[in-house]
C-alpha cells in the first residue's frame, strides 16, 4: 500500500494510468460510478461543512472531489447509456410513460381543480345571490314597515285632527250655546227690563189720570167739575180759579 502511494506521488504516468483505468471502469459499470460519484458528492459536503464550520484539516481538497464526481456521474452515464441501450430505451419509455402518466395526471388535476373552483365559483355566487335576495327583502321589509309606519301615522294624525277638529266643533258649539243662552238671558232681561219699564211708562201714564179721576171724584163732591181739557168749573158752569181749586184741595 505504502508502495501504491509512493507511485502515486512521485509518478506521473501512474496516475495518469489509474485515472485511465477508473474512467475505464466508470464506462463499463456505468451504474457503480454513477453510485460511487454521488457518495464523492456527499463525501465534498462533508468535507465542506468540516473544513469551513468545524475548522478542521481535511485529506482531500474538495475541488478535487467535485472534480471525481463530476467524473465518474459524466463517465458513468456515458457508458451506462452506451453498454445497455435497451435498458436506457426502457428507461426512457418508463420515463415517457411516467411524464405522460404526471402530465395526465396534472390535466386531470387541473380539470378536477377547474372544476372545483368552478362549484366554488357557483357555491360562491349562490351565496352572494342568496345575501343579495336576503337584502333586497329586508330593504323591501324595511320600505314596507316604513310605508305602514307612515300610513299608521298619516291615519293617527288625522284622527287626531278629526278629534281636534269635533273638539273645536263641540268648542265652538258651545261657545255659541253659551252665547245664545246669553243672548237669550241677555233679552229676557231686556224683554223683562223693557217690560218693568213699559209697566212703570203705563203706571206713571195712569198715575195722573187716577190723579184725574180721583181729583174729578174729589170735584164731584167738592161741586167742582173737570172737562176734557183739565180746566176745572164750578157747578154753574163757570171756570174756576186756581186759588179755587186749591183751596177745595183739587189738583190743578
């Protein structure tokens, strides 16, 4: 081994010899290199994460590593596709196959999805047409309550307003009863001052007739006699004077 890595270090056509033999292998076990490139990949990560995280000193620099994979993936493949054709043909149908059977499947999915948005869609304006609906009749119901309010309201003012108006008739009624019966108390007491006072116009109108008659009564037993025209006579006939009169306790 010790002998291996001396050749490896001092000559050159050794090294050239083994990477030959590596690339060699690599073409013919296309699939052990392809394998053995990815643990070289996750080998460089490792390296990496310990030489730049870590701080520690690594064996292999790990652009060298890189390198090796990046080889032996290229080699690998290469060969792999070359050295089993009906295999890669296979390969390739399985792969057709499964990208025809992912896009079939997102086609569907997308259909299905289409199609669900689509319900959703639907369910969606369903439900805005239903709150729009639900709207719309509480608006109507509002309007409604508002126009029955309204009505009640308008019906309520005028009965108040027929009420009032009876109540001002009736006010009025009587107020002019009132003002009839005041009128009519107001000429019974006229009718009935007019009456005392045509009673007391008669009374003082008869006052001096009786004053007459009882004077002219007087007269006649006095021997005095009274004419028509209120000129007193003595019981010849002649007019007597006033002192005459007087003194028989007459009334001129």
């Amino acid at each position: 081994m010790e002998k291996l890595k001396n050749l490896w270090d001092d000559k050159l056509w050794f090294k050239i010899l083994v990477i030959v033999v590596i690339l060699a292998l690599s073409y013919w076990f296309g699939i052990i290199a392809i394998l053995l490139g990815f643990i070289l990949f996750i080998y460089a990560i490792v390296t990496v994460i310990r030489k730049y995280i870590f701080k520690k000193n690594t064996r292999f620099k790990v652009r060298y590593i890189l390198l090796s994979f990046l080889a032996l993936t290229i080699m690998g493949g290469y060969g792999y596709a070359q050295t089993h054709p009906e295999e890669m043909e296979q390969s390739r149908i399985i792969q057709q196959e499964t990208k025809k059977a992912a896009e079939t499947k997102k086609a569907e999915d997308a259909k299905k999805a289409a199609k669900a948005k689509k319900a959703e869609d639907a369910k969606k304006a369903a439900k805005a047409r239903k709150a729009e609906d639900a709207k719309k009749a509480a608006k109507a119901k509002k309007a409604e309550d508002a126009k029955k309010a309204a009505k009640a309201k308008k019906a309520e003012d005028a009965k108040k307003a027929e009420d009032a108006k009876k109540a001002e008739a009736a006010k009025q009624a009587e107020a002019a009863r009132q003002a009839e019966a005041a009128k009519q108390a107001e000429a019974a007491k006229q009718a009935e001052a007019a009456r005392q006072a045509e009673a007391a116009r008669q009374a003082e109108a008869a006052a001096p007739a009786q004053a007459a008659a009882q004077t002219e009564q007087n007269g006649n037993s006095s021997g005095y006699i009274r004419d028509a025209n209120g000129r007193w006579h003595r019981s010849n006939g002649q007019f007597a004077s006033k002192k005459e009169i007087a003194a028989a306790g007459l009334v001129w």
